[in-house]
C-alpha cells in the first residue's frame, strides 16, 4: 500500500534533494550489502527514479532496505544511506509501506553522529515525511537542523561584507538621491565597523541602497551587500520573504558567484532553509512549474 506523496513545496524540493544526495553519496557502499541481481535495480532506482520506488522495485529492495536501517552496528554507512533512500521513497509516495516513524526515536542519536549534510539531511526528512509523528519519539534539537555552525557563518558573512572597499561602498550609494548618499555612507560604514545587521542602524540608512544593490549583480558591492540582507534575514528568519524573493529571481546568479564569494552566500541561503520552516521561495507558483523551474540549494557533500 502506497502512502500519499507529501505535497509539493520548495521545502518538500530542497529535502528530497538533498536525501537522493545522500543516497547517491553512498550507493557505493550500499550496494555491497546487496545481492548481485539487485545491485542494478538500486542504482536505478537512485540515479534514474529519484529515490522513489515501484511496487516491483519495493518488492526487491525493500526488505533488505528496511534491515540496513536498523543496524548501525554493523554498517554505519549502509545505515544512513538506506535510511535517506527510504525517506525519500516515502516522501514521494513510493512503494515502500513499513513503519518508519518510530526509527527517529530509536536511531536519533545515532543519526545525530553523521556529518553534519548528512544529519540534517535526514532530521528534515524525517519531519516532512511524518510531520508531528516524530514529535512523541523526542524532539528535534535546532542543532539537528543545520549544516553549518550559525556563528561560523556569520563570520564569514561579516568578512564578506566588510570586504567591500572604499570604491565599492561609494558604488552601493549612488543609488541613493544625491543629497543623501553622504547619510547612506556614513550609516553603511558604521554598520560595516559594527554588528553588520542592517535593522540595527535604523533600516532605511543604509537599508536602502544595499537592498538596491543586493538584487543588482553588475555592482560591484553586489556580494557584500547580499551578505548584509543575508545577516539581516538571520534575525528574522527572513520575516519580510526578502531573501526567499532573491533566491526566487537570483538563484542561478548566486551559483555562479566567484568562488570566495558563493560557498558562503549559498551556505546562508541553507541555513535560512533549514531553521525556518515556513521559507518558501516560489510561493506563487503551482506544484508542476516548482518540479520543472525551482532552483534548490545545493547540497554540502560531506
């Protein structure tokens, strides 16, 4: 008996995602567990099928499957890598019928001990395919959320905005009025010199300019200032929807970011991801125009 598919959001997108990454990251291993006859119906049913079973597929696989995800004793790696797949199976209304909710409450802490991509990539599958379910087992701990330390990533955010040089800030100011470019600089270097969070130094100086400069990628404050509203949305988990309004129009851009800039602009953007629930790029857009056009962040490999 098939459960029904959990519906179609970005959040549900960026999850499957970065399970069949999990999955795809250890087909090597799990393929050894397998019997020879079953190894090619494995990796099609990865590389091929995202992840998502049929019932001839499930009458193959699954009961092997079921078995890896319950002995982290013996194969660590199998363990993990057959839970992510069953995950994303059920999340899509695959074939696989077994109960799996109680795993969280029996295996938390032992998934709590993958890498960091790994762990949060199987603590967001748990909670979009069961929902609430897992809440009884024991409770989600923000930690078991994230890919990156939040601190460390401000850091790094900071460094990227303060980076901006002299000629740069000038750049992000002149797309002010002339008679209050002056104001904009003075408030961009305090808040630079300061805390970098935007809504601290009164929101509209520099708030203005650098959002103005955040969604235009031929000025040359373009990284430092997106590090700057990427801070801001931290505080808020992005309240006003304006970084899930960039990755909506700017994703591809994002991705093609110089490389000092890009692994911690996009890191920012997962974090946002996977600490605030209700961020939902591509709000408007139907479940078929998500599947064929969303953009979903790409996955840390561990």
């Amino acid at each position: 008996m098939r459960h029904s598919p959990v519906p179609v959001t970005f959040q549900t997108l960026q999850t499957l995602s970065d399970l069949r990454s999990v999955a795809a990251t250890g087909f090597g291993d799990l393929a050894t567990c397998f019997r020879p006859e079953h190894k090619p119906v494995l990796r099609r049913v990865i590389f091929d099928q995202h992840c998502r079973m049929s019932e001839a597929d499930g009458g193959k696989l699954a009961e092997d499957l079921m078995r890896f995800a319950t002995r982290p004793d013996v194969d660590p790696a199998s363990f993990m890598t057959s839970t992510a797949l069953l995950l994303a199976d059920r999340i899509q209304g695959g074939a696989v019928a077994g109960e799996f909710a109680p795993h969280w409450g029996l295996y938390r802490d032992i998934y709590r001990r993958a890498p960091s991509p790994v762990r949060a990539a199987i603590t967001h599958g748990f909670r979009r395919a069961f929902g609430g379910a897992i809440g009884d087992e024991g409770s989600v701990a923000a930690r078991d959320l994230v890919t990156f330390d939040g601190d460390d990533l401000r850091r790094l955010l900071c460094r990227i905005a303060r980076s901006m040089t002299a000629g740069m800030r000038d750049s992000v100011c002149t797309l002010a009025d002339e008679e209050t470019r002056a104001v904009h600089r003075h408030a961009l270097d305090n808040c630079l010199s300061g805390s970098c969070i935007l809504s601290e130094y009164g929101g509209w100086f520099p708030g203005e300019v650098v959002e103005k400069a955040s969604l235009d990628a031929e000025n040359p404050g373009y990284a430092g200032c997106t590090a700057l509203v990427l801070l801001d949305a931290f505080e808020t988990r992005d309240a006003k929807d304006k970084m899930a309004f960039r990755w909506e129009r700017q994703a591809d851009g994002y991705l093609r970011m110089p490389p000092e800039f890009r692994a911690a602009i996009i890191a920012g953007f997962r974090n946002l991801h996977e600490m605030a629930i209700e961020w939902q790029p591509y709000d408007s857009w139907t479940p078929g125009d998500l599947l064929e056009k969303a953009v979903v962040v790409p996955f840390a490999k561990p």
